[in-house]
C-alpha cells in the first residue's frame, strides 16, 4: 500500500520520535524533506510522554523511531522507507 500526498500535506499518521539536536534525526528530517513529507516531531527530549510512546513501539530508548500508520522503523533505511512514501 502506497501512502500519497501533495508536498505540503503531512502524510497521516507519520510521526518521528528523537532528539531535535541529535545527528540521527536531523538525518530523518533531511530524508522526509527532500521528498516533501511533512511529518509530526515526537522531541523525546522535552516530551516523557513521547520517550514512553517511542520505547513501547520499538524497544529503543536512543535511536530515532519513524512511525507511519501501524509501521514501525527503527533508524534510517531509505529502501524500506521509499516503499511507504509517494
């Protein structure tokens, strides 16, 4: 299933959660503007809340956590995420 939207519409459902300074997220964040996704940040950082929320779906407590609908991707892998977006 393919996930659609126009370069300024947030894909529903499309959540990142990880340090808004930390290398890692600023990787995730480069990858989904480059192909015009609009995306909802998690700071796990700032928000216990989102921290809890990113160790119940993956486990991890440092890595960057990308969830799209019931999908789940621990870390970057552009192959896999290229699957998922328009």
């Amino acid at each position: 299933m393919c996930i659609c939207a126009a370069p300024t519409t947030p894909l529903e459902g499309v959540t990142v959660y990880g340090r808004s300074q930390a290398a890692d997220y600023q990787e995730v964040r480069r990858f989904f503007d480059d192909r015009g996704v609009v995306f909802e940040h998690a700071d796990i950082e700032r928000d216990q809340a989102s921290l809890q929320r990113m160790v119940e779906l993956s486990g991890q407590q440092n890595a960057v956590v990308i969830e799209i609908g019931q999908k789940i991707f621990v870390g970057l892998n552009p192959t896999e995420l290229d699957c998922v977006l328009p």
